[in-house]
C-alpha cells in the first residue's frame, strides 16, 4: 500500500512536452549509490557524463543502467535482505524474487562498467558467469554480495521520452569496494570523471533535480540509521504531476 501522494510538481517544473515519441513501457533500470562515511561527513561518488552523450550530456549522475538478462544468471555471494527484495516487488506487474535480485545485480554491474569497482567479497571458490562485463568478477574472484545494499528510492521516466526507465535507486557503504580496473573512466568513456563529494555539497553539482531528491532521501535514511522497514519514496508522472507515493 502507499500513503497520501504528494504533488511534486513545482518542484520539477514545468514538464516538457511529449514529442511525437510513442509511449513505450520503461525498462528496468538501477542506480547504485556508494557512500563513504569514514569521515566526520557522509561523501556520495557522482560521474560526470561525456559532453558528447545525447543522454543527459555533461550531468553528474551516479553510475547505472538498464537491467540486462545476464544479470539473472550470476549467483550472489550473499542474497538480498527479504524487506528489500519485498519492496521492490511491489506495483510491478509479474514480480519475482529473481527479478527483484536482478535489480540489484545490475546496479552492482552497472557499477563496475561506469567506474571500473567491484563490489562483493573475495575468496568463494570459483564465480561462474556469462560472457561480458561479469566475467571481470570472475577474473578478480570478486562475488557480487547484495546483503548490503540498500533500496532507497524509485523513479519513473515520464511518458512519451525518447528514452523510459523505471529505475530503482540503491545504496552501498565504500567498504564493499573490494577492487578496481583502471582504464573505465576518462575523456572518451562515458563517464570522463569520477568525484567523491559531500551529501551537503553534492547539490551544488550539475544535476537532475530526481537526483537532488534523491540525496534529499539517502539523508533521511542516513539519519534513520537504515531502517528496513523505512519507506521507500516512489516517483512518478500521473495525470500531468510529478507525484511523490511510497512503497
């Protein structure tokens, strides 16, 4: 069940029309959030996208993408928390616990392939997984691990976008980060730089507004100390607002 939605609208703006765009159903998406919190300020890791993106060029974004079919298939060190997983089954037509996992796997491989860190933990045997950017997990004997993770917000693209993702935003401490390839980000790659910055700061940066609420909301987690049966805020284009429900 959600509670009362609230009009979010003035805080967005004025929504841009549609276009000729057919209105297509969104992809599952995820976004990871890494937090440090080592210092006497929680920091959050933003990308600054390539200048030369037609999706969202030069915006400071955090790493994802779109839930791929292999991320089905690679078993996790650690599974995640059943709150979580129940969370993000719900107002999602054929959910599934698989498909809630995936989720959360692909904000994990989405991750690596943006930032070149790998999250999980070391020395579990052998990882079998599908050819593609699992198999640097495999290589570095790095299992992906989603006990950890936490599910702190969702969006939805508006209708009638060129691109629609329903994307699931999660968070993970800086302490999974158990490796790194060099070479994944820089001037031709689609994030060109990496930056650590703190949660207070983090708005000052170029960035979406559905990202701005979303740090609004990891504070409020942060401050609640990670709650598992904290709401999780759910964000949405119904009859022409931008509204705000919880799952």
């Amino acid at each position: 069940m959600t509670d009362t939605p609230t009009d979010l609208s003035s805080r967005f703006g004025q929504e841009p029309p549609p276009g000729h765009h057919a209105n297509v159903t969104p992809r599952d998406a995820a976004t990871l959030i890494l937090l440090d919190r080592s210092g006497s300020e929680p920091k959050v890791l933003l990308g600054k996208r390539h200048h030369g993106h037609v999706f969202l060029p030069g915006k400071f974004v955090f790493p994802g993408g779109r839930v791929e079919p292999t991320d089905r298939l690679v078993k996790a060190a650690a599974p995640l928390e059943s709150a979580t997983e129940e969370r993000l089954m719900r107002q999602v037509r054929r959910p599934s616990k698989a498909r809630a996992q995936a989720m959360a796997m692909a904000a994990v491989r989405e991750t690596f392939e943006e930032t070149g860190l790998l999250l999980g933990q070391r020395n579990r045997g052998t990882l079998k997984v599908p050819q593609g950017p699992w198999s640097a997990f495999a290589e570095a004997g790095v299992h992906p691990d989603l006990s950890t993770i936490r599910f702190i917000a969702r969006a939805v693209t508006p209708p009638r976008r060129p691109r629609r993702y329903d994307t699931r935003f999660f968070t993970a401490d800086a302490s999974a980060i158990v490796h790194e390839v060099g070479g994944m980000v820089g001037p031709d790659s689609e994030l060109v730089e990496l930056v650590w910055v703190r949660l207070s700061e983090a708005r000052k940066l170029d960035i979406l507004t559905i990202t701005e609420m979303v740090l609004e909301d990891l504070q409020k987690q942060i401050e609640d100390g990670f709650r598992p049966d904290a709401p999780v805020p759910y964000y949405r284009l119904v009859k022409g607002r931008r509204l705000r429900e919880t799952l």
